[in-house]
C-alpha cells in the first residue's frame, strides 16, 4: 500500500516556503495526522485531540506536523 499518493509540492506558510529542518529541501508530500497521547481519558489538553497537517520531505522523510485551527 502507498502511503504518499501525490507528487511533492512546495508548502508555503504564512507567506514563507517551508524549508524541511533536516536537509533544507523544498518538496514536501501533504498528509493529515491525527494527534494522539497515550494520557487517560478527560486528562488531555484541547490541542492533543486535533489534527494537524503533516509535511513529509520528499528526499529525507523528516516529517513537520502544523496544527489544524
């Protein structure tokens, strides 16, 4: 099963291109994520139940999680 369907883009945030924090490439593959703790039930902040976008390096997989507001 493929998990990265669509080709790498360049992300843009705010006006700036994302640049991946391990090897400073441009091309990212575009996925959700779903943010999850292991925390019990009614213990969690409102952030750890979101979802955020998840930007994967196409040439080193580094993956860069923004949450979804």
């Amino acid at each position: 099963m493929k998990l990265l369907h669509a080709e790498p883009t360049r992300i843009e945030i705010d006006g700036h291109h994302l640049r991946c924090l391990q090897c400073t490439r441009e091309q990212f593959h575009r996925r959700r994520a779903r943010l999850e703790t292991a925390s019990p039930a009614g213990m969690q902040p409102e952030w750890q139940e979101s979802v955020a976008n998840a930007f994967i390096c196409a040439h080193c997989g580094f993956i860069h999680n923004f949450l979804i507001q």
